[in-house]
C-alpha cells in the first residue's frame, strides 16, 4: 500500500494501470511497475525505494526498518554536502580511480595499507561520510547515483564502474578502506614517509632499486588476479 501510494503521488496515476480489473490484477500478481516520463525529474533512489515496495511476491519487500535507512529517506543528510563541492571533488577523484590500470589501483591499496597521516586520513574520512548520506559506514550504490544525480557531467555508467572498481568484497557497497585506497594517490601531496616505506616493502633486496619482480610480489598480495605482463608494462611505462 505505502509503494502504491508513493507511485500515485509521485505520478498522479496507479502504478498498476487503470484498466479492466482482470489486467490490473495480473499486473499486480506480475509486479509490472513501469516508470514513465513522469519519473523523469524524480532521484534514482525515490525510484528504487518504490520499486522495492511493490515487488513480488511480498515476501521479497524490505521491512520498515529497512525502508527508514534507505537513502531516500535519509535525504536531510544531503544538506551537509556543501553545494555538492566536496562529493563533486571526491567524485571526480573516484572516477579518476576507474580509469587507473590494475597495477596502479593496487599500488594504492598498499599504501593505504601502510598508513597514512592522520591529518591525511581525517580528510579523506570526512569525504567519506559527506557520501554517506544514511550514516552506516558504508556508501551504497544507490548513494553513489543520488549524489552523481546532482553533479553535472557524471553519468550512472561512469557510478557503475566506480563500484565495480572500488567493490572489493562484492557487496555492491564502498566501505571506508576501499574509498581510502582509490582517493589515497589523488592527493595533493602524498606524505614523503608513506612513499619512502611502500619502497622499502618492495625493495626486498636492499639495493635501493625496485624490479619486476620484487614489484610483482608484494603487489600479488593485494590483488590475486594482477598479472606478470601487467606489471611490465606499467614498468615500462615509467621507468
């Protein structure tokens, strides 16, 4: 009931058309929910949250307790966005991430696990939770695409792929230590120490050079599917 109120007011129309009982009946068992032109200007997530409320069967409908921390309805925490300035910049930044090769997005990740300054890592925190618009630790996919919906030049596609990058664990959600690791080499600065101790883990030889090899075997251990080639060419590419 709440999902078919929500799409009448939205539409000014029932969701399940207007016509003979017996087609809107099917429609109903079916859970046929189109969202027409008249959704055009309404958020993605608006969208979701009904769709979800008028699924079938029943059974597969969030409880309220779900429903009260979607991000929809959690949408006064929007307001902390600041014009969108930080989620536009931190935005940007993630999609920079995306398009990063393999062997640099897992460099990042071994610096991220080798630690950052905490005046670094409050920055990229509070970035975090002006993204985390229901506040429970963890960005969603669908807060990724109402932030994007307010950032001009950012597409769906382009949010799919940052999750897809970013989504270590395939939860389709941006925890804080995968949002660390994409912005962490975007940074301004990078602290000098950071970048003396992530040599030193891959200079396993002490000659104060770093080959493929060496290269290759500290990195497999943050990502398991990163290859030799791989490596070489991003080698070849700045050595």
């Amino acid at each position: 009931s709440v999902g078919a109120l929500l799409y009448t007011l939205c539409s000014g129309k029932p969701p399940f058309g207007a016509g003979p009982i017996s087609e809107i009946s099917s429609n109903v068992q079916k859970g046929l929910v189109v969202f027409g032109i008249e959704f055009s200007e309404y958020s993605w997530n608006l969208k979701e949250i009904i769709g979800a409320l008028l699924q079938q069967p029943w059974l597969k409908r969030p409880s309220a307790a779900a429903i009260l921390n979607h991000a929809w309805l959690s949408n006064a925490r929007t307001l902390q966005m600041k014009d969108g300035k930080i989620n536009q910049l931190a935005m940007t930044q993630l999609n920079a991430y995306a398009q990063e090769d393999h062997v640099k997005q897992t460099v990042a990740r071994l610096l991220t696990d080798i630690g950052l300054t905490i005046q670094a890592y409050k920055g990229l925190e509070k970035m975090f939770a002006e993204m985390d618009l229901n506040g429970d630790g963890t960005i969603a996919l669908g807060e990724l695409k109402e932030i994007t919906s307010q950032i001009p030049g950012m597409s769906v596609e382009q949010v799919d792929k940052i999750v897809a990058k970013l989504d270590r664990n395939g939860n389709c959600n941006v925890d804080i230590s995968e949002f660390v690791a994409a912005l962490v080499m975007e940074q301004e600065e990078l602290d000098e120490t950071l970048i003396k101790k992530a040599f030193a883990k891959m200079d396993k030889n002490g000659d104060a050079r770093v080959n493929k090899r060496e290269l290759f075997t500290v990195l497999r251990q943050y990502s398991g599917s990163l290859e030799t080639k791989q490596v070489s060419n991003f080698v070849g590419h700045t050595d």
